[in-house]
C-alpha cells in the first residue's frame, strides 16, 4: 500500500524508493494539477508536496486523463521522477502472432495469439473480440486453460452465454428497453425477459472488427452505424489488449459519438481457475472490495436503490467461499449482481477469486464504477474439446456502469455525447499463492 510516512526526503511518497536522483516535484506543479487530491483519492495518502518515482506516475498516468495531463506538465517543467533502481521492466512485451479462425458470413475471422517470457497465452479473436484462451501456470507449472468457450467459429457463431465476448453498445440490461434523451424515447429490441441485454439482437459481440497488431497490444475498431440496435448516433469503438509481463490482461476501450447516446462497454469472459471444464466452481474462494450493491427486481433490473452489503449475502468483502455463500443468495440462482464502485475514472481494485487446489488466482481493476459478478447459473453449453459447461461452472466479473442507468438518474451516467470521448481500463492480473 502506500508509503504514509516516509522517514527521508528522497523516498517516494508511494512506493517509499530511495534514491538520490528522485527530487521533490515543485508545489507550483502539485498546486496546478491536483497532486494532493489525487494521491488522497487513490490511498487516503494527504500531502502538501512529495516526489514519485517512475514506477509510481506510471501507475498513475494509466488511470485517468488527468494523471496523463500531470505527466506532461512534469516533463514540461523538467521534474526529475527517475531513480537508477526503480524503472520501468526493460523486459520485451508479449510476442504476438496471427492465424486464421474461419471466416463469419464470407469475412475471414483472425485469431491474435499473446505469449509473454514467463508462458502465459491469451488469444483474441477479431469476432466480437472474444477471448478464446488464457493459458496460465498453477503453483506446479501446470499450464491449463482458465477461459470457457469453443473450438471454432460455429460454436461462438451462436453463442448464447457471451462466452468471452466484447459486450456493447450497452453491456447489461436496459427495462423494456427504452430510454429518453432529451425528450426522445428510443426503443430496442427485447432479447431478455421484458429487458434488452447486451446490445440486442446483433450486438458488439456478433460483429468482426477491424484488427491489426500495434505495437505490444493487439487493437481492434468498429464503427457502429447511427441507428444499429436503434440506439442513436455513429460510435466510433476502439479497444485494446495487452499482455504485460506481470501476467496481466490489460483492456483499454475508448469510443466517440456524432450524437447523444448511451454507452456501457465490457468484456464478458468466463473463468474457471481449475481449467475450463472442470465442474463447479464451489472449490473457489472470492473478495469483492464494494460496500454497496444494487439490489434488483424479478427481471433482474435495479430497483434503482443503492444498498449496503452489510449482513447481506452479498457481502464478500472479506473472502468467502463459494460453496458456502452462493445457497445462501435469495431466489436460488446465484449471484448476478452489480456491486458498486462510486465514481468512473478512478482504477480500484474490485474483486479477487482464489482456487486454493491449483494456487491460482485472478484479481480484477477497473476505472469503472461496478462490476457485475455473475456465477453461471443459466450456463448449460458443450465446450472446447467437447467439456460440459454446466450451472455454477465458472465465474464472471464484467467491469461496468450500472445496469438500467439510462433510466436511473442517481446512477453514475451512461450518456455520451459528441466531442466527448469514453474511456476505460479494465486489468484481469493472474498469479498463484
């Protein structure tokens, strides 16, 4: 965590690194862009003035603009945040090739393939920006596949549950499928119950992207048509993976408009953390760092209040056990809810699920302001090497805005205007205990 009290000048105010060549960043700096708030935003950290190693501001520029625009004007007045032991991992990026999948409709579908040094693989396809595959190492170096899904392109053709799939134009649900902007309703079409899901009938999930390999991420673009789904204005989507040598799934996604719209972008990629296919996920232990929730109706819309998971059984803020909590969830299918996170912009650690069998783990971080945990009841599909994908036999967690916030205005907003842009950055980090 951070480093509160740090005991000499030359110590970062983070990450507590000493080293001569790290010197204080001038208050006129700090004063100007909001270091105060921002180091007491992320850790509860309250200083006048400091310094930061590289590490530290690269952590921070990866979060929100304005941490970009507290980078550059470091460079501009010539701030010195470098130390001879604390740089950036000199370590090449992920190896990254490309083969094809088949093809969707008579377009070709290709699949990227990310490897870094330590072994790990994620592939990617440029179909609905699924992720097929991610290979990773238990305690042993056993290396299994932890990512449901199938074979080959007539598996994700259909592909009822999203296994692995990039979910838009608005991910989750939206009532009766409508909303108003300024005075005008827009009615979707209804794919769920009396709700629209996902972004309906032929959403993101079902398109093939424009792909290519830039630089260490793999980047994909769609351009979603004013009026596709019958939501309103032209989007413009690009979206990148990136894995690190830490072992982390980076996604980045960012998206303009021609008109007023509403925006909910996620991936909905499904874990197992004993391999794919290999039963229930009652062995799995979870922590989801969220006070609050928001409870929904038999539809599975938010009543539109805000609650505390306090004596609920969805409190998961100290680690739980799967097989104990989820008989406990009302209704009897599970958890499939949305936890809340407060404001957008601000990386947070959500969730952490541990496999105690295996040591593997998965932790999620996003700049969202929730995210969705869902553990698989309506999951009954035949998988990759013909594994049986049964109820409860994985586990998502979907970073996200609200579900039904375009009609809940005390929900952080899903409206995106022109001349603005949508950002966010969701992090899956794999490790083993």
């Amino acid at each position: 965590m951070f480093n509160t009290k740090p005991d000499k000048v030359n110590i970062c105010i983070v990450c507590g690194t000493n080293s001569d060549r790290v010197r204080t960043i001038e208050s006129k700096v700090n004063a100007e862009i909001g270091l105060k708030d921002l180091l007491n935003k992320y850790g509860g950290l309250s200083v006048e003035s400091g310094i930061l190693c590289r590490n530290c501001f690269q952590k921070l520029i990866n979060l929100d603009r304005k941490c970009r625009d507290f980078y550059d004007l470091c460079q501009e007045n010539n701030a010195s945040v470098c130390s001879t032991g604390d740089q950036p991992s000199t370590k090449s990026a992920a190896m990254i090739s490309s083969s094809s999948f088949g093809t969707h409709n008579g377009t070709e579908v290709t699949q990227y393939t990310l490897k870094n040094s330590k072994g790990t693989v994620i592939k990617i396809l440029n179909y609905g920006g699924i992720i097929t595959e991610i290979l990773v190492p238990d305690r042993n170096g056993k290396m299994d596949d932890i990512c449901l899904g199938f074979d080959d392109m007539k598996g994700y053709a259909t592909n009822g549950p999203y296994l692995g799939a990039l979910i838009g134009r608005y991910a989750n649900r939206i009532a009766n499928g409508r909303f108003t902007i300024d005075g005008k309703t827009y009615q979707l079409a209804i794919n769920n119950g009396p709700n629209a899901l996902h972004g309906g009938i032929v959403g993101f999930d079902k398109k093939v992207w424009d792909s290519k390999i830039d630089g260490d991420a793999v980047q994909l673009n769609y351009v979603s048509a004013d009026g596709e789904e019958m939501y309103p204005g032209e989007v413009n989507v690009t979206v990148r993976y990136r894995l690190t040598e830490d072992n982390e799934l980076v996604i980045q996604y960012s998206a303009t408009t021609s008109a007023k719209t509403v925006i909910n972008l996620t991936n909905h990629a499904y874990f197992n953390l004993a391999g794919q296919g290999s039963g229930i996920i009652f062995d799995h232990n979870v922590t989801i760092n969220a006070d609050k929730y928001t409870p929904v109706d038999a539809t599975s819309i938010p009543t539109g209040s805000i609650d505390a998971v306090d004596g609920t059984a969805w409190d998961l803020r100290s680690k739980k056990n799967l097989g104990d909590v989820i008989p406990t969830v009302p209704g009897g299918v599970g958890y499939d809810h949305n936890y809340c996170f407060g404001k957008t912009g601000w990386q947070k650690h959500m969730a952490r699920v541990e496999h105690p069998a295996s040591g593997r783990f998965l932790e999620m971080y996003s700049t969202e302001p929730g995210v969705q945990f869902y553990t698989a009841y309506y999951l009954n599909e035949t998988g990759k090497g013909g594994a049986k994908y049964e109820k409860f036999g994985a586990f998502c967690l979907e970073a996200q805005h609200y579900p039904d916030s375009p009609n809940k205005p005390n929900f952080p907003t899903t409206l995106l205007a022109p001349g603005e842009t949508y950002l966010q950055t969701t992090t899956y980090k794999f490790g083993v205990l």
